[in-house]
C-alpha cells in the first residue's frame, strides 16, 4: 500500500471517530472555560487591590480614592465597594456612577493592607536589623506626612519603594503647604520610643517578621486603615459557558478529515521525494545537495536532521582534505631539505661532518614529534587517548615544571616565577598534565623577550583548581584568538618549527584539558602580554597545607 493511502485511511479514521471525539472535546472546553474564568476572576481580583494598595502607598490616606474606584470599575466590570475594616465606606462604584447600591454579594471582603512591606535582608546582624527598621520608621513617618499634605493640596503624587521599602514619594508641582521635608523629620517621630519597642525583636526568630509586626503596630496610628474591598453583588449571573468554541471545534474535527487527505497526501509526499532525491545525490559523492525546510512539523524536523548530517559530512571531509594538505605542507619542506642533503652526501658533494650529520639528526627528530603529536591528536579526539589517573599536587607540579624550564629561561633573560599559595589537587594524568604545562611556558618564553617575566600561578576558585600561564612578551591580536587552538597554526608565520613548535602543542593541550573536565582559555593584549588560563575540577579540601616555592 502506497503511502498516499496509508495517509487517507488514516484521515478517514479520524472522521469516523469525530463524534465520539465530540462528547469529549465538549467537556474539555467547559472545564477549561471555567479554568480560564476563575483565572481572569483572580486577575481583576489582584488587579483592584493593586491599584489599591499602590493608592495609598503613595498618598497616604485614603483621601481621594473615589476616582481611582470608579476607573478600575469601569475597566474591569466590577462592582467595586471601598470600606475600612471599621466599616467606614469610602467609595461605592454604584454611587459613583450614579446608581443604587446593589447588596455585596456572597464573596467574602478582600482585605488591603497600603502599609510598605520591610526589606531587611535575612543576614544582616540583629542590631543593624533593629537600626534599619528605627530609620524605616522614621522615613515612613516623613512619608505618610508629605504624601497626605500633597493629596489634600490636589497634587499629582507617585511613590516608589526605596531601600528599606518605605516610599519615596514625588510630585510634578509641590505646593507652597507641603515644603519639601527632611529625611526623618516627621510629625510623631519617636526614635528613642522604636528603638525600645524594637529592642523586644532581639531574641525572637525570626527577627524580620518580628520588625514587621513592630514597624505596623508603630505605624497603625497614622498610616491608612485596613480596607475591605467587595466584589460584585448578590444575585450576580455567572459568566456562561461558550457555546461555539464547542461547535467549532466539532466542526472542524469533520472538516479538518476531509481537508486532510487532500493537504497530507500532497505537503508529505513532496518534502519525501525531495529527501530522497537528495539522500542519493549525497550517496553519489554530491556533499553539498540539501533539502529545503520549512515549517516546524515531523518532516521539517527531519529535514532539518539530514542538513545537519550532510553538514556534518561535508565538514569531516573538509576537515579531513585540510589535515592532508596541513600534513603535506609541514612535511614536504624538511623531507626535501633531508633527500637533499643524503644525495649529497651520497654524491659526496658534501662531507659528512659531525656538524651536519647533528643537524639532520634533529631534523629527523622533529619530524618524528610532528608525527608522534598528530597520533596522540587523533588518539585524544577519538577519546582513545590513554590516561592514567592519580591524585596530583598542582603546586608540586608547577614547581617541577618551572625546575624544568629554568635554564631554557635563564639562557633567554626571562624572569620564570611561581605563585602558589597553598597546595590544590586535582585527579588527573600527571604525565599529560606536565605536558600541557611544557607547551604553555614553552610557547610563553619563546614569546617573551629579554627582561621579561612569565608566571605560573595557582588559586583554588570553589570546586576549580585554576592554573594560570602569564608572560610579558608581544601578545597576540585579537583577531588571531580564535585560531590559536587550530591544528597547524602559529600566531607568527614567520616563526618555523624550530621556533615555534609543530603548531599541534595548543591542540593537544586543549584536548587533554577537555578529556579531564577542564576548560582553557587565553586572553592577550599586544604589546603587553598573553595569559593561558587552566581550570580543572579540584579534589575537595581535607586538610591545609602552606608554603610555595621561591
């Protein structure tokens, strides 16, 4: 059976099972209708005793809330009514808008609270605790003052919490009867008093809620009350349930069985016959053939796997051609230099003198270690590399490797130091650890000049033992950064393999780091210096050593 018609018998199925999909779907769309009502109910819920709250955060009182009423009424649809916990009714949107005050209804009163919320943080000491709070007390004194005075005036007010919480009140105009106050100079300020009443707060825990019920019960005298809001009224209707999203939905199940052989059998079969097309060509030896994708359905989804296979095909085998001719590149010249010299020698056009045969012997010697590092290179990247893991002082190694590079260092007028504060280890290959410490202050003291320095450094950084390779030589440009760890590659191309290595020492280094967890990294600036940074995962802390090495 074609797969056209295994698409049809599909869809066919899937109307024949619409209307007992139907029974479903309709409940699923009343429970989730009703979902959607409550959760819209709760935001107009939050969105009133919002604007409430912020009311009187700002101004201070209670005083002209009846505008700020009658526009959340207007925009959500709710009856609104605005009362303390006294019962002193403040705002009615039924009043407001010129209509009788219909009865509350059944739901129980949302209780307001406009008093600023402390923000005192959990490790502060209980003293500076108590401090913070006698100055919150004072600034909100100072608050509640300016923010009454400016509402009375017809002022536009604003607040937003400050530090402590408490507001920062604002206005666009200050009239002549609200100066602007000092911080902390308010009417019924008593600081001696807070601090007494606050001093209680000292032995219980936790101490923040205990400052918040102290800083509410100072402040209930002059902050505004409590308000009770109610919603709605009795004998309010309950929202009803839609109708046609049901029947739409019905509906569609039906339409969509019949549309769906038609567009599946055509928009499947095309992207299908594309791949295949594609999938031959690339088997054919063609690795640039791709297939177009579009949409986010199962087939783009596996189109887009086949670009990604071919992409990655095509990438080993550039990766590959480039590995041949890099090969070839680093090879031809020294092997020509050898046959040369051999068939002069063999021709004995050149006498075979100590001088000449040490020279092709370390000649050969470096051929050899190009060959040796592109073997472990392959190894490492194959995760074959082999390992064989301890537990390994950092400190101790770094000072074995600065032991190792002094007199490379002391020949070339370099300062090789060592900082290290305390030991750190780490579980790795020590051999292969040494051998990308050899690689990094090799490179730094070939790159460092004359009175110079290159530091070696160790700090532990949590979990992180991070090693750091430092030098003061010429740097590497930005633009050069990201090749710096490319097979081959040297930041100075004048720079041959006696100066400047294989150009696999960075690669090698970066695969070894990664094979233990780690990570490296380098930053430089021209002229100033460069710095390899190394950082593994440590062995936790059992005991503490001191000392470094000088």
């Amino acid at each position: 059976m074609s797969f056209r018609l295994r698409v049809l018998g599909l869809v066919l199925l899937v109307a024949l099972t619409a209307t007992a999909a139907t029974a479903w779907l309709t409940l699923r769309q009343a429970n989730r209708q009703v979902r959607e009502t409550v959760t819209a109910g709760q935001q107009e819920v939050n969105r009133i005793t919002g604007a409430l709250r912020a009311y009187g955060f700002a101004h201070g009182t209670w005083d002209g809330l009846s505008p700020t009423v009658r526009a959340l009424a207007e925009d959500t649809g709710q009856r609104v009514r605005v009362a303390t916990e006294a019962g002193a009714l403040l705002a009615d949107s039924d009043a407001l808008a010129g209509r009788e005050p219909r009865a509350p209804g059944s739901r129980p009163p949302v209780p307001v609270d406009a008093r600023p919320v402390l923000r005192i943080p959990e490790d502060q000491v209980p003293r500076l605790s108590l401090k913070l709070t006698s100055a919150a007390l004072a600034d909100y004194r100072v608050a509640l003052a300016d923010g009454t005075c400016l509402t009375r005036a017809g002022a536009t007010v604003t607040a937003r919490p400050g530090p402590l919480g408490v507001p920062r009140v604002a206005t666009d105009r200050r009239p002549a009867q609200c100066a602007q106050p000092a911080p902390g100079v308010a009417v019924g300020a008593d600081t001696p008093r807070d601090l007494a009443a606050l001093r209680g707060c000292e032995s219980e825990r936790p101490v923040k809620a205990c400052l918040q019920r102290v800083f509410d019960e100072r402040t209930a005298a002059l902050a505004p009350p409590r308000l009770e809001v109610r919603l709605g009224y009795r004998d309010e209707s309950p929202p009803a349930l839609a109708a046609a999203p049901t029947v739409a939905v019905a509906a569609g199940v039906a339409l969509a069985a019949v549309l769906g052989a038609l567009l599946l059998s055509r928009a499947v079969l095309r992207p299908v016959r594309a791949m295949t097309v594609a999938a031959k060509g690339l088997g054919a030896g063609d690795l640039g053939r791709r297939v177009p994708v579009s949409g986010r359905d199962e087939i783009a989804q596996l189109g887009g796997a086949f670009n990604r296979m071919a992409d990655s095909i095509q990438a080993g085998e550039d990766r590959q051609r480039r590995l041949t001719g890099d090969i070839a590149h680093e090879l031809r010249t020294p092997l020509a230099n050898l046959r040369g010299y051999l068939e002069a020698l063999r021709d004995g056009v050149v006498e075979p003198t100590p001088e000449l045969l040490a020279s092709l012997h370390e000649e050969t010697l470096l051929q050899q270690r190009i060959v040796d590092d592109l073997q472990d290179l392959a190894l490492a990247e194959a995760g074959a590399l082999t390992y064989h893991r301890c537990e390994v002082e950092l400190r101790e190694l770094l000072g074995t490797s600065r032991t190792s590079h002094r007199a490379q260092a002391e020949a070339a007028g370099v300062a090789l130091e060592l900082e290290a504060p305390g030991p750190v280890s780490v579980h790795a290959d020590p051999d292969r650890l040494r051998q990308v410490l050899g690689n990094l202050v090799g490179n730094a003291l070939r790159a460092t000049g004359a009175g110079g320095t290159v530091t070696l450094t160790l700090v532990r950084r949590g979990e992180l033992a991070v090693v750091e390779v430092r030098d003061t030589g010429t740097g590497i440009p930005e633009a050069d950064l990201p090749h710096l760890f490319d097979r081959f590659w040297r930041a100075d191309p004048s720079r041959g393999r006696t100066t400047g290595g294989s150009g696999l020492g960075l690669s090698i280094a970066r695969q070894i780091v990664t094979d233990h967890g780690g990570t490296i990294e380098v930053r430089s600036t021209v002229e100033t210096g460069t710095a390899f940074t190394v950082a593994l995962p440590a062995v936790p802390e059992t005991g503490a050593g001191s000392g470094a090495f000088g």
